[in-house]
C-alpha cells in the first residue's frame, strides 16, 4: 500500500501548526487510522510528542542537512503507514540561500515529494486580509501546492464566515477553524516545547487536542487531501556510522537532545544502544566503548550534576582508554564550570578545559558544516558533517585544548566555534545530522 502523505505548514512560526499537527495526529488515531509524522528541520522536541501522539516513532527530515539518498530512505522509514503528516518549521518557505532544493525549507519537502499543504494562519488580528496571504502562498513557488487552509484564534462565527468566504473564492477549501483557547497552548521554555516526557499530564493533554480537532476540524476532508508518496530507498546505511559497537547514550531531562534517525541508523548498523542518567549518578557502562553525552538542559540541572561525584569519576576513567564526545549540552558538562541563570557556578567534569555561562545569553543558531581536525565519534579526520547550532549558553573561557573541527554556516561562511579535543575526549556546541555528501 502507498502511504499518503500531507505537510502541515503556515507563513511563520507561532501560528499553531504543532497544536493543528497532535490533534489531527491524535484524532486520526483515535480513529484506528495507522498515521505516523515526521518533523521538518532540527528540531529534537516535536518529534517527541509526535511519537506519544501516534504510538510510533517520529523523524526530522532536513533538505539542507542530509544528503538526498538519506532524505529519501527516511521518508520511506516514515512512509509504512496509511498516512504520513510532516509538521514544517518556521515558515513554509523560510530556508537558508542555496541551490533549489537543498534550503532547509519546509517547502523543499513539498516540492520533492509532491505533498500538498495544508496552510494553517492565525487571524487573530485579521479577517479578510487572510484570503491575500493565501493567495501569496499560492502563487509564490508553482511546484509547491496549498491543497487546504484550517483558521486558527477565531473570534467568532462572524468573524470565521467573514475570512472563510475570503478563501474560498481563491477555490481552496477551508477546512477547520479553531477558536482561541490558551487550554490549547503547550507550555514553552528557551530552546521550544517543554519536553514531551517532563509532562505528566501527557495523555490527557492530547486527548484535549484529539476533542478539538473532532470538534473545529474536518478530519474526513482533510485526510482526503492526502496525496500518494512516491517513496523509494531504505535506510541501509546510517545518516553517520556508528561511533562504537556499544554506544553508552545519556539519556535523562537534562541529556535528550538526539535525533531519532542518528539512533534508528546505529542500531540498523548492529550497534547497541545503552542508556545511563547521569543526573541518577550513574556511570557510563564499563562494558561500552564510547560514550555519547547528547545535548539538552544541563543548565536547568547544573547543581545535581556537580553533586553527582560518581558519574563524573567514572566519566574520567572511561575517557583514559575510550572515546566520549559531548554535543552542546553534552559539551557544556565536558568543560570546567558551568554558570547558571543565576549566576552560581558549578564543577563541571573538566575533561575539556573550557567554561560555559547560561548567566550570559546570546543566541546562536543556524546551520552548520564541520571539517574534522581529528578522528573522532564523529568520524575520521577530514571528514564533512552537516549540523545544526542552538542555544543561549555563551562559551565564556575557549579553554587551551586542540580544536575539533572547522566549521561553516550555511554560506561557507567561518563560525569561531570548533569545539575542542584532548585525549580520547572531544566536543562541540554542534549538533551532527549526516555526513556531507563528498
């Protein structure tokens, strides 16, 4: 059976395509509808809610970060379903410069595998003016389809009819209006979404969002927009190669931030995974031989962290004879001192010798290439990784240790942060997608 598939976008970010993408997930599974979903982009959070929506797991697909062949076997991975929906990022054409195709926007998606959209806009400042953004979307890029449009924050039936009537002349249909309702918003911190498994309210809250879409949405409309995906390929070969035979992953509220195709592509390889919580004061498995500290919230757990001796002595002594790398907030618990938001300083493993500081915030973010200095978890010297960068923790002492890699945003343009490496340790604030295609 070929899957169908639908991307769920809107002209920026905050107009509601998470709250729109979990209740017609959640919906159309209380339906008995097999529906999987896919993130658009380097997001580690929605995915996570995505797979507690529908009961199976959920991926990024990145046009800018992974190579075609891979882009094709995950959305293959994601294609065994009856209907596949991809929440998009930002807004539906927001992307970096590059060649067609290969942006990071949502759209390329849409135009690779012939998705249609479904356009979600906010009108809650607006009413007929709708109908000429629409239009825009429409007319703005011929490969890229507006099969739908869903309303979200209406005021008032007036007010639906009134942008409804607007849209409708452009001859697509409106199929939802949803009305303003903050019980509908999911609580947020800095990097996005509170995460998926800090809420201990989780089925409830989605079972708020399943009523919803029953209630402001036409599921049966909408599932019929849902086009055939042409799906070729499989992921016979990981996004990067694994970094050992047994990967000891940290794994807690304050290490999560991994994609789900890097694991997915690591256990395909015959690698095995094996979770510790360094925040239990755990050790990584001694039985392993490399270890990966994932990004997340160090920066909310700084304390428990420094206390957590038994950890932190176990780290060293595996860091003597075995790999460890650390990906930002991996990286920040590498390093000598952590400040926190309120200025405390905390120890650190100090097996790198740099200082990071939450205390003094300054947003860094876009994508990245690194050229590997040295051989690594990542992969061996010389090697090109495509990535992501975000975060407010500023690196406030560059430490004295070797530098990892040379990275490049987006533009090729050089970024001052390459990370660092001493011994078997290495780090960066870069969150590795793929290798480049060579």
């Amino acid at each position: 059976m070929t899957a169908h598939g639908l991307l769920i976008s809107a002209p920026r970010s905050g107009s509601g395509k998470t709250t729109v993408t979990l209740g017609l997930l959640a919906a159309l599974r209380r339906r008995g509808v097999r529906v999987r979903a896919a993130k658009s982009g380097p997001d580690f959070i929605d995915p996570a809610f995505h797979a507690a929506a529908t009961g199976y797991g959920s991926i990024n697909l990145d046009s800018w970060a992974m190579p075609p062949a891979l882009l094709d076997a995950l959305m293959a991975e994601a294609g065994r379903a009856d209907i596949v929906m991809i929440e998009g990022a930002m807004g539906l054409f927001d992307g970096v410069e590059g060649d067609t195709g290969r942006t990071g926007a949502s759209a390329d998606l849409a135009a690779r595998y012939h998705l249609p959209v479904l356009l979600v806009l906010d009108v809650a400042a607006q009413a007929q003016s709708a109908a000429a953004v629409t239009r825009g979307f429409i007319t703005h890029d011929p490969a890229v389809r507006i099969a739908g449009v869903i309303l979200n924050k209406v005021g008032s039936p007036r007010h639906t009819r009134l942008v409804s009537d607007a849209i409708a002349a452009l001859g697509i249909p409106v199929v939802g209006s949803i009305p303003r309702d903050t019980a509908l918003v999911l609580p947020e911190r800095h990097l996005g979404l509170v995460q998926a498994g800090e809420h201990t309210d989780l089925s409830a809250r989605l079972a708020h969002l399943a009523d919803m879409a029953e209630a402001h949405l036409d599921l049966d409309a909408i599932a019929a927009l849902a086009s055939p995906i042409a799906i070729q390929g499989n992921l016979a070969v990981p996004a990067l190669p694994p970094p050992g035979q047994r990967i000891a992953l940290a794994q807690d509220a304050a290490f999560s931030f991994i994609y789900p195709h890097l694991v997915a592509g690591w256990r395909k390889a015959n690698a095995e995974i094996v979770a510790f919580s360094p925040l239990a004061n755990e050790p990584p498995p001694d039985d392993c031989d490399v270890c990966w500290l994932p990004g997340g919230y160090p920066e909310l757990h700084a304390s428990k962290l420094a206390s957590a001796h038994r950890f932190r002595e176990s780290l060293a002594r595996f860091a003597m004879t075995r790999p460890v790398h650390g990906e930002c907030g991996g990286y920040m618990v590498l390093g000598e001192r952590l400040e926190d938001a309120d200025g405390i300083t905390h120890v650190m493993t100090g097996l790198l010798s740099h200082a990071t500081s939450f205390k003094r915030r300054k947003l860094h973010l876009g994508y990245r290439e690194a050229r590997l200095l040295a051989d690594s978890p990542l992969g061996p010297v010389g090697a090109r990784i495509r990535g992501h960068e975000f975060h407010y923790a500023s690196l406030v002492s560059a430490g004295h240790d070797e530098p990892l890699a040379e990275l490049t945003d987006a533009q090729g343009q050089p970024v001052a942060e390459r990370g660092g490496r001493r011994g078997h340790v290495t780090g960066t604030f870069f969150h590795a997608i793929a290798r480049a295609e060579s």
